[in-house]
C-alpha cells in the first residue's frame, strides 16, 4: 500500500512540475529567439 501511495504522489508532484517546466522551456525558446534575431539585426 505505501509503495503505491508514493508512486501515486510522486506521478501527481511531477504532473504539477511538468507545467511549469514546459512553460519555462517555451519562455526560454522566445528569449533565445528574441536575442538572436536583435543579434543579427546588430551584426
């Protein structure tokens, strides 16, 4: 029973992290967008 109950938690705390994790992927995508595309009109 605990060794379910924990494998249970644990797939419902990394439900909870994905989201931010994707999120902060997409942010980190844009930025490298962004930065690049000024870096470029600089250059």
């Amino acid at each position: 029973m605990n060794k379910n109950a924990g494998l249970f938690a644990w797939l419902n705390v990394s439900k909870l992290l994905s989201a931010p994790l994707m999120g902060l992927g997409v942010l980190s995508v844009l930025v490298l967008v962004l930065v690049l595309s000024k870096y470029r009109r600089v250059v």
